[in-house]
C-alpha cells in the first residue's frame, strides 16, 4: 500500500464450493451360487483368485460441498472372468459389478483438526453374467445363458476426518440400509489414510 493507505485484508475463509477426488482400490470376495436362467454355478473366490481372474476394475468418489451441506458419489466397477470344470463339462464364467453410493451428507462437528458428518441416501446395484458350459460326451454340451439384476437401497450412515498433518489425514465411513426395501441388510465399514497431492 501507499504510505496513508490501509495495509490491503486478505480473505481467509474458503471458496463457497469445494470439489475433491480420490481413487483407490477395493478388495472384494465372492462366495455362493450364482444363477443365470435356471443354469447354476457354485462360485467360491477369495481376494488372490479375483486378482488372477480380473479383467478390469475401476473406482473413485467425489464429492462437492457447500458449508456444512455435502454430495458424494463413491462408485466401483470390476469385471471378472474364469475358467473351469464342473464335472466332466467346461465353464466359462464372467461376472460383471457395479456398485455406487449416492449420498448427501450434514457436518455435525467440524473443526480444523477434525470432521464428523452424517449422511442418508442409496446404493445402487448392478451385476451381470454370463455363463457358457461346454463338453460332455459324443453329442456335446454347449449352453449360453447371460442375466442381469439390479436394486436400490436406502442407507444411512457416518464419516469421521482426522487431519494427521498438512498432507495425511484418516478417514472412517460405516452405514447401514437395505432393510427390506430391496436387500435385507446392506452395510459397509471402511477406514483408511490418505495423501492429498
């Protein structure tokens, strides 16, 4: 400034909106019978055979608030495909998952230190399959049966945010939902720390 003139104020309060991104990877087991059309397949993969057999996998959030008020979208998308025998047939096997949560979110504590927020809205669910059998004897087996199915759930739930330092921080999330509206019960637990670049 000019000698006379007040010395020039900067704000320091934050933009009205604030928009954030985050990937991350997300393990994920199988374990049950899956159905396509009246054709059953027993499938039973842990984390090390979904690995083996994936084909590709995609997940991501982001998140725009505005003061206390927020809107977050956390989708995942995986394609796993396989081979095998059930008895003296061949199996092909690819499965085919997307799972979002849709949400809006109200900061009950928010500090410089850390947050807790609540937050309601859905889960969305996608699966398709396709299972081709083959083999069997002189006359041969050789089925193609692919099915989808898709449902919503309400959730509600909570995150906690502890800054660590300037870069690190700890992120917790849990919610609960599904009670008959499409699922019995759906509910998720996550914790883990992250870097801003």
């Amino acid at each position: 400034p000019q000698p006379g003139e007040p010395p020039a104020v900067v704000s320091s309060q934050p933009p009205s909106w604030t928009v954030r991104t985050a990937l991350y990877g997300w393990a994920q087991t199988l374990d049950g019978d899956i159905m396509a059309k009246g054709i059953g397949v027993p499938v039973e993969a842990g984390f090390d055979d979904i690995m083996e057999n994936l084909d590709m996998a995609a997940m991501g959030m982001i998140e725009a608030s505005h003061g206390r008020w927020s809107f977050q979208a956390d989708m995942n998308y995986a394609k796993i495909g396989s081979d095998g025998n059930l008895g003296p047939l061949a199996t092909e096997i690819e499965v085919t998952q997307f799972l979002g949560n849709f949400t809006f979110g109200y900061d009950v504590v928010k500090t410089d230190k850390f947050a807790l927020e609540t937050y309601a809205g859905i889960r969305v669910n996608w699966t398709g399959l396709d299972v081709e059998i083959k083999g069997g004897g002189p006359a041969g087996v050789n089925l193609n049966r692919s099915d989808e199915h898709a449902w919503v759930d309400p959730i509600i739930g909570g995150r906690f945010q502890a800054e660590l330092s300037e870069r690190f921080f700890f992120r917790a999330v849990g919610d609960i939902g599904g009670l008959g509206a499409a699922s019995e019960l759906t509910w998720q637990a996550m914790a883990g720390c992250g870097w801003r670049m």
